[in-house]
C-alpha cells in the first residue's frame, strides 16, 4: 500500500492542481441567472459584479442576410441557444443574422457576450461594430470559412444603458447551424477572467493526460508483463487530444493557422479510436472477448475513422451519430467483458468497472449534448482525467505487486541456492580436489569409485498432462524438497537432475546408498506428495557401484558437470526395471556383494539376467524393507520358491517354474514378482 500511495503520489498533485484551479475559476464566485429574450428584446434587472447571465429565447431572425437586426417589414423570431432548422429557414444549411436588444446595462461598465462555437460560423456585431467572431460567414459553401473557437466580444453600452448585438452566422460544413451552448452575458472582467482560467484549466488537463501516457508507455517498455497498457496509454493520447479541440478549443488558440479540415478530423476521430483502443485495452486486460462482436466494433470503428479522414466535412457531419451508436455498442459490449471477468474473479475487474463507469456517464451526457437532447457543455475531459487517474493508481498497483512478487520470487530463489549449495557444490569439489569454486575450468576430471543411484517418478508424463505448468514445478520442488534432505543426510550429493528424477553420487560404502534410497521410499510413504485428486508420488530406485569419470564440460561462458561411466547407465536400468517388477528398489549383485552388513536388508533375487544390454549377465534383486511388516514377511517366506522358479526359469523348465511360482503365490497371493511371471510363463507352456 505505501508503494502505491508514493507511486500515486505525483499524478494526485496533478489532479489537485487541477481541482484547485476549477474551484479559484471566478465562475465559482458568482451567481448566474437564466433570462428569457422575448421578440428580440432583454431587459436586465438591476446587478453587480457577482451577477451573469444566461441567455435563452427568441432573437429577431433574418434569413439569407447578414447586418440586420430587425427585419421591420416582416418580423420573424428564431430560438437562440437553437439549431439553424428551427427557424424561419427550416434547415440546416444556410446563413442568416440573429438581432437582440439589450436594456438596462450601466453605461459606465465594459461588458461581454460569451457565444461557445457556433456551427459553422459567426460573426459578433455590437452597436454597428464588429466585435468578435468564429471563422468567416459566408453564403456558400465556397465563401464559408468555419470557426474553430469559441468567442467573447466586449463592449461598452450606449449611453441610454442599451446595445443591439447582431450575430452574423452560416452553415455549410457541420451538420447543425447555430449553437446548444448557453450565451453568457456579464461584465468583461469576469467573463474574460472565466475564460482564461478555463483556457489554463484545460491545458494542464491535457497536459497531465500526455503525462499519464507517457507514464503508460515507459511502463509497458519496462515491464512488458503488463502489454494491455500500451492500448490505455492509446485511450489517454485520443482523450488528451479531444480536450485540445473541444470547448476552449485549446489547439485553435495554440495553433490558430490549423486548417479547418485537419481541425475537424481532430475533433472527430478521437471517439471511434479510443473506443478502439479502449475495447482492445479490455481484451488484453482480461483475455475475454466475444470475437464476432469484437472484430466488428474494430472493423466499425477504423471504417469510421478512415470515412472521417477522407470524406468532406459537409458529408460527414450527416452520419456523426453513427459514432454515438458505436458508443453505446461499446459500452454494452465491454461491460458484458467486465461482468464476465467478475464472475471469473478476474484480476483488475473492480477497477475497470470503475473507469468504465465514468467514461459510460460523461459519453453519454456528450452523446446528449451532441444531440441536442439537453444543453450543456460537453464533459468528457473532465471524466477522462478522474476515469485515467483511477487507471493510474490500478497500474501502478499491479507494478507494485508483480515488484513484490520478484522481489519474493529473489528471496526464494536465494533460499533455495543456498540450500543448494549446503549440499552439492562442496562435496563437487571434493570429489573434483579443489579448494574453492572458482578454481574449476573446463577439462578438469576426477576417477572415482562410488555407489550410484538413480531414481525416476513413476507415470510422472501422464501426471504432468493433467497439471497447470505452475503446479507441475510446485510438485517437483516439494518433490526435491523432500528428498534433498535425505540424500544429504546420507552423504550423498545430488549430481545430475534429469527432469522428475535425478542420480545421486555416494563416496561412502553402499549401505548408505541403500539406507538412502529405503528412507526415500518410506518419506514418500508417509508424506503422500500430491496435488488436488491426483494419486500420490511414487518413485523407481536403482543402485549400482563401481567406477565413476566425473568432469566439467563447457566453455567460459557456461559450465557443467558431467559423469560417464557404465555404473551410471546400469544405475538407470535398474531403476527402469522396477516398472516391469512393480517394486520399489532394485540393485546390482555389485551392490550385495559390497554390502557391509546385507543381514540388515530384507533383499531377495528377482531374475537372473534383465533384458537391458547392460544388464545382460546381471543377476537383479529386490530390496524391499520399505514394505509393510507383514508383506515382508510373506516375501521372506516365499523367497526360497521364488529362487527355484527362477532357477528352473534359467533352465527353461517352465512347467517347474511355473509351480514354484504358484507355490509361493499360495503364501502371498498378490505378490506382483509371481505374478509377472506366471503371465509371461503362459506363452510357453
């Protein structure tokens, strides 16, 4: 939690400074009234600097002329806030003024009108002047220029406290002519004042929003475990870009030469490509998605993008709400994901759930406001900078959990080379004569004489088959963690890991390699190592004696150890032929003989020669102490027929074998030995 609040840290003063900003806006501070025009004609009551209006209602209406205020020989009326097409016009394509008489301003006071952007173009007069204006109204499309800010025209009232504003406007660019923005009339100061605050507002919000994706993107560049926020950091660069366009119109004040094309394109693209990138952002986040619906709102919205960048602007402003269609389409479908990743308990569920939900909200007021259905300012750009803020602490979150997890992962890792090297690489350099690690180079080699033994994890493959990857590494590390310590208790040393199974290396006499591999079997007994309802571990052990070549093999860069020797390779066999005798522990006649006290052992001959190569003229036998007290016995009591079935088996007197088997079937009747060979004895008799 501390990683996180310090990681946060930086991005909260931001949106402090932000939120400190909005609330010092002297908009705060005063009251704004709404006022009703009628037939052209406001009358302001009495006010003081804390007091703005709000203008709604019908201003005198000329259409096809420009400069005029009252048309006196047929007075027509048309809404303002209001589209072009409910005018006298009655549609959205043309040019007309707007007039309106003012009443009651102080004569000694500079005012101003706030007109946000009318579509397509405007020009402010104010008692015969030209004030202000958006772009160049014109009476066709060749003669338009469209605006791309908003405007504040100040003034000074006539003497008599009046002032007749006459609004020049044409459209033949945008969808809509005239406006849905609230007209504001007040004192300048305040207005201006207002207007600059929103102007330094807005840029420290695409600021912070260009400082939020670069955050994204050096994240992704360092740690690319987390590939979905390079598509978030995507969403923040279009929502950073459609503040800059958008009411204050920050990008036509910083760069006031930008074509009207481009300036459109800016404007319109940014929803098809952050519900792109968003929807993307979602797949990779959670690794859900519903590829019809999917691939479809992909195809849509880069169709829509292009259709954007190519057609005219006239063309397509007709079908802009198609993009509020593919909003909505948006917002089902990547909700339907998040549901989805709740219920399978996904990680990062709430959290996008979270920054869905406000972008949801503020693109469906936009969406609204876009359609005329309410007035209002459009406020997506102020949701983006909390919705991505909120991302920002969910990031660094999962960065700060995924540095806990290496740094735990290190420490692990730490812990298990040193309990490595507690019991491996000493007793290497033992056997290699060396004093220290660093003193080992390629070509060094030691002839030794040792006990080895080899041990595999029976049906482990079709084990592993039914195991996430993860869990096939946390059964073999409880696995080795189990037997380690039992191999070192015996002074042995694990000399090569051959992946479920390994051959460990005895200098001491044999008996340590056998009390080594019947404690083995006993720990496994007892601990029964499993995961969920798998069967529990169990394993093949072979031991065999004799000499050993031990050496590094390699070059600078990487060395190993390695072993060759044929008591390695008959070591194997032995552990193999346990599969085919359905026993536990198999040695060599090398090792019987070698055994100090064989008394100690319960052991007896299971064949007379294994069909390994390197076991041809081997006689095996079965050590088999880590049975329960009474199969031992029965084993023991049923050794002297199995010695002659075997005897006679060599003499290839089946018959006879056959019957000494049955003999000792009678005195332990699921003795496996017996068994095996009864089955193979049926093919020849």
């Amino acid at each position: 939690m501390k990683k996180i609040l310090l990681g946060s840290l930086p991005f909260l003063c931001m949106f402090l400074i932000l939120t400190f900003i909005n609330k010092a806006k002297p908009s705060h501070t005063v009251r704004t009234h709404s006022v009703t025009i009628q037939q052209g004609l406001l009358t302001l009551p009495a006010h003081n600097n804390e007091d703005i209006f709000s203008l709604k209602g019908q201003w005198h209406f000329t259409p096809n002329q420009f400069y005029s205020s009252n048309n006196v020989n047929k007075p027509q009326y048309a809404p303002l806030p209001g589209k072009l097409r409910d005018s006298p016009l009655h549609t959205d394509y043309g040019y007309a003024s707007y007039g309106l008489r003012v009443v009651g301003l102080d004569p000694s006071r500079i005012y101003a009108i706030q007109i946000n952007h009318m579509l397509s173009s405007c020009t402010i007069v104010i008692n015969g002047f030209d004030r202000a204006g958006q772009g160049q109204p014109g009476t066709s499309n060749s003669t338009e220029i469209p605006g791309k800010t908003i405007s504040i025209a100040t003034f000074k009232p006539l003497k008599n406290g009046t002032a007749d504003i006459v609004i020049n406007m044409s459209n033949f660019h945008n969808r809509y002519g005239g406006t849905d923005q609230s007209i504001l009339l007040g004192y300048a100061e305040v207005l201006n004042t207002s207007f600059v605050f929103s102007l330094l507002f807005y840029n420290i919000a695409c600021t912070v929003l260009i400082v939020f994706s670069i955050f994204f993107i050096v994240l992704h560049l360092n740690y690319q475990k987390m590939p979905y926020i390079l598509w978030f950091a995507f969403t923040t660069i279009t929502l950073s870009v459609r503040i800059s366009v958008f009411y204050p119109h920050i990008t036509a004040y910083i760069f006031p030469s930008i074509p009207w094309k481009l300036f459109f394109v800016l404007r319109y693209t940014n929803i098809p490509l952050s519900v792109l990138f968003f929807s993307v952002f979602i797949r990779k986040i959670f690794n859900i998605s519903q590829r019809f619906i999917y691939w479809g709102i992909i195809t849509v919205c880069c169709s829509a993008t292009a259709f954007i960048i190519l057609a005219s602007t006239a063309f397509v402003s007709r079908y802009l709400h198609i993009q509020q269609v593919i909003i909505v389409v948006a917002i089902i479908y990547n909700a339907g994901i998040i549901i989805r990743a709740f219920i399978q308990k996904k990680k990062y569920a709430l959290w996008i759930a979270a920054v869905l939900c406000l972008l949801a909200s503020f693109a469906i007021h936009d969406t609204l406001v876009s359609q005329w259905v309410i007035s209002g300012r459009l406020l997506l750009q102020e949701g983006a900078v909390i919705a991505i803020l909120i991302a920002v602490v969910m990031s660094i979150n999962g960065y700060a959990e995924s540095i806990h997890q290496i740094e735990h992962l290190v420490k692990e890792q730490k812990q298990i080379q040193n309990a490595l090297r507690r019991f491996f690489p000493n007793q290497l350099l033992t056997f290699l004569k060396k004093k220290d690690i660093t003193e080992i180079n390629t070509g060094d080699a030691s002839e030794l004489s040792v006990t080895v033994l080899s041990i595999d994890i029976r049906s482990f493959t079709s084990l592993s088959e039914q195991l996430m990857p993860d869990e096939v590494f946390l059964l073999l590390n409880k696995y080795f963690a189990l037997v380690a310590p039992i191999i070192r208790h015996h002074n042995g040393v694990i000399m090569k890991f051959l992946g479920d199974g390994f051959i460990a290396l005895f200098p001491d006499a044999p008996d340590s390699a056998l009390q080594c591999g019947i404690s083995i079997q006993r720990k496994l007994q007892e601990e029964k190592l499993r995961l969920h309802n798998l069967p529990p571990l169990r394993a093949g052990i072979g031991i065999d004696t004799g000499a050993i070549l031990l050496g590094v093999i390699g070059n600078e860069n990487r060395l190993d150890s390695m072993v060759i020797s044929n008591t390695c390779y008959t070591a194997e066999d032995l552990q193999a032929a346990t599969k085919i005798y359905s026993n536990t522990i198999i040695i060599s006649e090398a090792i019987l003989q070698s055994l100090e006290n064989p008394a100690d052992f319960h052991i007896r001959r299971i064949n007379e020669s294994a069909k390994s190569n390197t076991l041809e003229d081997a006689i095996l036998y079965e050590v088999y102490d880590c049975d329960t007290l009474d199969i031992q016995e029965k084993k023991q009591e049923s050794a002297p027929y199995i010695e002659q079935a075997l005897k006679k088996l060599k003499e290839k007197r089946y018959a006879a074998a056959y019957e000494y088997f049955e003999k000792a079937l009678k005195i332990y009747p699921e003795d496996p030995l017996a068994l095996h060979y009864q089955e193979l004895l049926k093919a020849f008799i």
